[in-house]
C-alpha cells in the first residue's frame, strides 16, 4: 500500500472565547467511508479512498466554561493497492472494520498532515497546541554546578 494523495476538503478553526486557566483539549479521528476510485494512470492497481474526520476540541477545566474552540478536518486519504486486497479491505468496510495494517498506515497519514497544520492554525487562532512540543531544559548536573557556586 502506497499513498497517492492526501486531500482536505474542510477546515474550520472556531475560537469560541479568549482561553484562560487550565484547558483539556480532546483530539478524535474517524473514518467516514471508503470506497473504490476510478483512476486511469494506476496501471494494474486499485485506488482505495478513506474519507476521515480529525478534529481538535479545547474545553475548559478549572472554569467549567464548556467548549472554548475546534479545530476540524475533512478529507481523504488516497491508497494505491493490489487489486486482490481491494474486496478484502471493501467487505471489511461493510462490517465497519479496517484491517490493522491498513488502518494504521491510513491514521498515521492523517495525523502527520493534520497535527502539522494544526499547529500552524493553533499559532494563527491563539490557541495553546493541542500536542506537548520539544524543549530543552537544564540537566541536573548543570543545576547542581549553579547551586554550588552561588554558595561559595
């Protein structure tokens, strides 16, 4: 399985109030549907098209404001597979089930596209992000040498 496209047909970003104390945010991804496509230039394989749903959600908690903003995707992920996995993965569907394999190389293609434009919308809306980013904190070491000196 290859990935072929990826494709956002939706974005919205609401930021219901101005976000103050503590903020739980909730992140929820879904499958919508999945279907065959019908693409010329895949010479002797299926395209398989996951439709989805990412969406980010800020609540209020010290507060109990309730709902402060959204951010929401919709899209498609476009498969290029053999054309014996296609009636699996499409009976699987009917059942509402994915295969492991499949549904995680799907998943993971959503998240590493949404959260990176998530963050982008989050900055652009002033929003706290939705995931912990990188930072660099002093060692142990580097604080115990400072407390040393500043006795001497």
């Amino acid at each position: 399985m290859v990935v072929i496209g990826f494709n956002l047909k939706k974005i919205l970003v609401e930021r219901k109030e101005i976000i103050r104390g503590q903020v739980k945010v909730n992140t929820r991804m879904n499958i919508l549907d999945v279907k065959k496509e019908e693409i010329k230039l895949t010479a002797g394989k299926d395209v398989i098209n996951f439709n989805f749903e990412f969406i980010i959600t800020y609540v209020g908690v010290s507060d109990h404001t309730g709902n402060l903003a959204n951010i929401a995707f919709e899209g498609n992920v476009l498969y290029l597979v053999d054309p014996k996995d296609t009636k699996k993965i499409l009976e699987d569907w009917k059942k509402k089930e994915i295969e492991e394999e499949v549904r995680l190389k799907v998943l993971n293609t959503i998240l590493a596209k949404c959260n990176i434009k998530a963050l982008v919308l989050e900055e652009e809306m002033g929003l706290p992000p939705h995931l912990p980013l990188p930072r660099f904190s002093e060692t142990k070491s580097e604080k115990n040498k400072e407390k040393e000196e500043k006795k001497k």
